[in-house]
C-alpha cells in the first residue's frame, strides 16, 4: 500500500505486476500470426493456415471479420493480393490495440492522473500514390518468402523506394520505418540459416508498413496551438542506423490557466550509419531550440505553437523562447502528479508506444549484473539501463546509486519496466541530478568534449568527400 | 518462445561503433561482399571502391573512373587491407568474421588475424563490375546528410530504441 503522507504523486507500482484479464488470449492470436509471417506465404501449409484462422477468429465480430476472414482464405491457399495483407496487417494491429487499451488503464490507474480530451483527427493530405504502392509491393514479398526465405534480391527492393521517399517530409515516417526494417533485414541474410528470428518485432514493423502505406493513415493533423510555460521532464533518444529522434516530455502550464497537461516535441532527421553517440545530438541540436534549453535546467515561454491531438508539439523556434530555470525534480514532484495524459490516435494504439511519464523515489536498489530493479513499496519495477543513450553523463552504475528517478514506463515482452530519464543521486553528501539528455544541448564534461571532437571530425570529413563527389 | 522472440523492441544489428573516417569514408557488409570506399592517400579527388566476396574471399578494387588498382594483384592491396580494419573496428571483429564465413578457430579474432586468414587462402582476384554500384550506395549513403530534419513526430522511432550494447 501507498503510505498516505506520499500524496498524489506516488505511483501504484503493485498494479503494474498484476495480470490483464483477455491479454494472454490476444497475445496468442498475434503470436499465430507472426509464425506464419516465419516461414511465408508462397506456399502455405495447414500450419499456416491454422495460424490465419486463429487471427481471424479472433476478430469476430468486429468490423473488420468478413474483410480478415476472406483474407485469410486467400492467403491459406497461397493466393492473397496486397489488399489481403493490408487486412491481415489490420487485425493484427486492432488486437495490439486492444492490448494497449488494456495496459493504458492499468498505467492510467498506477499513476493516478487524469485523462486528457479524446477527439478523433480526421485524415487529410495527399501522399504520392505511387510511392506507397512500391512500399506496399515490397512488403508483399516480404511475406510471400517469409522471414526463414529472406535474401539480399529480396531485401535490396527496399532501397529505391526508401531513397525516393526520405526527402518527401510527408512520407518520413514510413520512409524512415522501412529503412531501418530493411537494414535489419539485411543483416540477417539469408534467413534460412537465422539461428532465431524476432517473430514479434518484424511482424510488428512489417504490419505498421503496411498499414502506413493507405493514403492519410500517416496524417495526425494539427489541432490547435498552445500558449504557455514548457517545463521539461527528460529528453528521450531513438536511433537506428540511419535515423535519430530526440523527444522532450514536458509539463505544460497553459498560459490562460486550466488544467496542465503532458506534451512531447520531437526532432528527428535520416543520418549517414556513421555518425553515432554525441554526433546524434549535434545532429538534432541547431533544429530545436529546447534541446538546449534541457540542458541548461531551463523552462520554455510558448507562444502559439501548433500542437496534435495527440498532444505533440510540432516544434517551431520561433514559438519559443528560453524561461526561467525549471529543475526537472521539481517539475516531476509537483506539476507531474496533476498532469492530464494525451489522447492516442487509433494508428498509435500498441503496446510498443505507450510511453508514460512516471517519477519514482523512496525504492530500494537491487539486481545485479545484468539488470537493475527498483523496489517501492515492495513492488519491483526493473529498470531498462540498455536504453539510456551512451553519449550523456547518465549510467546505469548511477541508476543503481539514485535515489529518485524520472523515467519512462513502457512493455513490452509481457511485462513493464522503467526506461530512467533522469535520476537524483548522492555525490560527496551533495544531491546531483544526471540526465539521459545533459548532453543535447552540449557539455563541458571531459569525455563528452571528447566524443563531441570525434563526432565533429566525422562529419567533416563526410561533408568534405560529399562536396567532392556529389553532383559531379 | 522466449522474450527475445516476443519483445517489439529486440535488438537485431548492435550499434557501429565510432570511428575515424579520413581514410574509410565508407564500408558496409551488404550484397555478398564486404565492400566499402577508400580515399587515395595521394590524391584528394580519387577514392578506390574496394571488395571481398563472402566465402570466396575473391577481392577487387579500382578507382571510382574504374581504373585498376595497381596494389590489387595476386592478393589484397593496401586499400583492402584498410577497409577489413575499419570494417572491423566498425562492426567488431566477430560480426565481420561470421558475415564473411572467415574460421577464425576459437581464439580472439582481429582485423590482422582475419586479413592472415584470407590471404592464406590464397584468394582470387574478381573483377570489379561492382565498383559502379558500391560506389553510387557510397553518393546515397553522403546523400543522408542533405536531407532535412523535421519537428513532426516520428511515433515508428518507438521501435529503434538505442542500445549501449555495441558490436
């Protein structure tokens, strides 16, 4: 139980740990699927065709069963068309969505905030057609071989559809899901001698590639602008070989008073597989002023910044400029607690992105080499010390010694951990806070000075060989 | 399965590690080969396409007018000998050794063992009809750096999280 004098902002750890009535039974229909994805469609046996009617059994009833069931016939007889693979993707997405529905209100119940406004964005835009046909060609194939069919022919279809996709802004994000896909893919050729296969990850990126392939699926509109005080919790990085995102989650103070509420601005851009660790952050860090800001403990002033319905800030510098100093401690203990969460919209709904705010204190550390585990309240929640980014002054040694901590909670694999954003730790009797993201914005830290130098001359000299032998 | 199998977010290819690119601008394992772009160490405008064929360890290497390399017959050239290096201190030595089905026996591998092992084998000299291509992925792979960043979330990046794992 929750001592009573911890307030609010305590969160139900205890819950996280307990099981989820119905997800066991949808994890089981996914699992089906994502075996047949294994071994492939071209010809399919009565093992596949088992694991396409367990997927379609288990829509029943919805909107989506006449579509999924005529799908999985198809497919069972080794004949399914694009169209039948959207809606195989389409099942498989509505089932991880009703996962993360479930998980979303254990979250909501743990943390004890409120919810914040539903609404439902309506799709606009236009995207080149052409393009997300190509995508959806080759997504195709991928499950007519199966992952156990994969070679470097089939993979290497990927390539032009990507290059002609990246500098378009609006076909970014499929663009940047297939390259990353088709770089792991590639890394696994052949695939009949793969000794074990990420059934659930390459099912997962295969489906939403599929699904971003509809016209407007991608589109989450802007639906408003926010005037108010940012006040930044921790700075999340994402990287693959060839793309980096850097997300802020924040507090924001509406100017006009009302209820604050949970915001996340986002900046990301394609990158050479080179440049890594403090050259991610120098890469990101001209595009958006926050990043500095973050590291000097400073708040943001907004004025009218566009916003998403599912509360991401579409980030422009000239909306924003630098406030007063904002301790992220501080913002956690008491803007944090109140704080409403953001509607997700429906594309969004998986496990995969449920991504919440949480603040811990008062845990005891245990584990040992191989993970960290923080005990509150006697629930354990282990702590994801593989994603703390390797260019900043947060380690997982310090995770072990802190005494609070800014995370983010997430599942996956069946169970929640704790991704630290940020911890308080004790150095020489004095309380110190070290964020995953000190460095976004630069450092005077020896080893990061130095990484900043290395990451300085790779970029260089690519620049260097680009102007040489680009355009010629 | 295990979680590896169930987790959305299993890490598949562990991250490059940093190195200096002044001499090995490029280099990737991809399309059978282990194969990359070197800089001439006397002229500034040439660079040398260069390869090593996975299994046969069959080598090549020219210049990007596709002019031979004078280094590069009867076995690897100083270039090649560059790119295996880098390869390795890129990829680590036991991913280039398993990508390029080097045996290695049990010991610790580096990048002069994995040179000593193909060149032993007395490998044969290929031609060079995939400089053209490697040396256009090389122009894509620079092309990265012109492309523009942008403030709209990317919700697909959920599944790339970063690693400190590395190769």
């Amino acid at each position: 139980m929750v001592p009573a004098d911890q307030g609010g902002g305590m969160m139900r750890a205890d819950l996280l740990s307990e099981s989820v009535d119905g997800l066991d039974e949808a994890l089981a229909a996914v699992d089906a699927f994502d075996r047949v994805l294994v071994t492939g469609l071209l010809r399919p046996g009565p093992a596949q065709a088992a694991g396409l009617a367990e997927i379609a059994r288990a829509v029943t009833g919805t909107p989506l069963a006449a579509k999924v069931s005529e799908a999985a016939e198809k497919a069972s007889a080794g004949a399914a068309g694009e169209d039948h693979f959207v809606a195989l993707a389409a099942a498989r997405a509505a089932l991880l969505g009703s996962v993360h529905d479930a998980l979303a209100a254990r979250t909501e119940e743990a943390t004890g905030r409120p919810r914040g406004e539903q609404g439902t964005p309506e799709p606009a835009g236009q995207q080149p057609a052409n393009l997300l046909a190509a995508a959806r060609s080759w997504l195709s194939d991928l499950a007519r071989r199966g992952w156990r069919g994969l070679d470097h022919d089939v993979v290497s279809g990927a390539a032009h559809v990507v290059s002609a996709m990246l500098p378009d802004p609006g076909l970014r994000r499929l663009a940047t899901l297939l390259d990353g896909f088709a770089a792991e893919l590639a890394a696994s050729c052949p695939g009949a001698t793969l000794e074990r296969v990420p059934e659930r990850r390459w099912a997962d990126l295969w489906s939403r590639g599929m699904l971003l392939t509809l016209p407007g699926a991608a589109q989450v509109p802007v639906t408003g602008t926010v005037t108010g005080r940012l006040l930044p919790l921790g700075v999340d990085l994402q990287e693959h070989a060839t793309a980096v995102q850097a997300q802020v989650h924040a507090v924001l103070e509406p100017a006009e008073g009302g209820a604050s509420r949970l915001v996340r601005a986002s900046v990301s851009v394609p990158k050479p597989d080179t440049v890594v660790g403090a050259g991610l952050w120098q890469l990101l860090r001209p595009h958006m002023s926050l990043l500095a800001a973050v590291g000097e403990g400073c708040s943001m002033d907004l004025t009218d910044m566009p916003v998403t319905v599912e509360g991401d800030l579409i980030w422009s510098d000239a909306h924003a400029r630098q406030g007063a100093p904002a301790d992220a401690f501080a913002t956690a203990r008491v803007a944090l607690p109140t704080a409403a969460d953001s509607y997700v919209a429906p594309l969004d709904r998986h496990p995969a992105r449920l991504v919440v705010p949480v603040f811990l204190e008062g845990y005891a550390v245990g584990g040992d080499d191989d993970a960290v585990v923080l005990t509150a309240a006697g629930s354990p929640l282990v702590v994801d010390t593989d994603r703390i980014p390797s260019a900043g002054p947060l380690t997982p040694e310090a995770v072990a010694a802190s005494g609070a901590c800014i995370g983010l909670l997430r599942w996956d694999a069946g169970s929640f951990r704790v991704q630290p954003l940020a911890v308080e730790t004790t150095v020489r009797r004095k309380v110190v806070p070290l964020h995953a993201g000190g460095w976004a914005g630069g450092t005077t830290d020896k080893t990061g000075v130095r990484a900043e130098k290395a990451a300085t001359d790779a970029v260089t000299v690519l620049r260097e060989r680009a102007g040489r032998l680009l355009r010629k | 399965m295990s979680h590896w199998e169930r987790s959305s977010t299993a890490r598949v290819i562990p991250s490059a590690r940093p190195r200096k690119l002044a001499k090995v601008p490029f280099v990737e394992l991809a399309d059978g080969r282990l194969q990359g772009v070197v800089s001439s160490g006397s002229d500034i405008e040439r660079v040398y396409v260069s390869s090593v064929a996975v299994g046969t360890f069959a080598f090549a290497c020219s210049t990007n007018n596709n002019r031979p390399c004078g280094g590069a017959r009867g076995s690897f050239c100083n270039h090649i000998r560059a790119l295996v290096t880098e390869a390795v201190l890129q990829y680590g030595a036991s991913r280039v050794a398993r990508y390029l089905k080097i045996d290695t026996g049990t010991g610790e591998a580096d990048a002069q063992t994995l040179t000593g092992v193909m060149i032993n084998s007395r490998p044969a000299q290929g031609d060079t009809t995939a400089a053209a291509p490697v040396f256009s992925r090389f122009l894509r792979h620079l092309a990265y750096l012109e492309l523009a960043p942008t403030t709209a979330p990317l919700p697909e990046m959920q599944w790339f999280p970063p690693t400190r794992a590395v190769a």
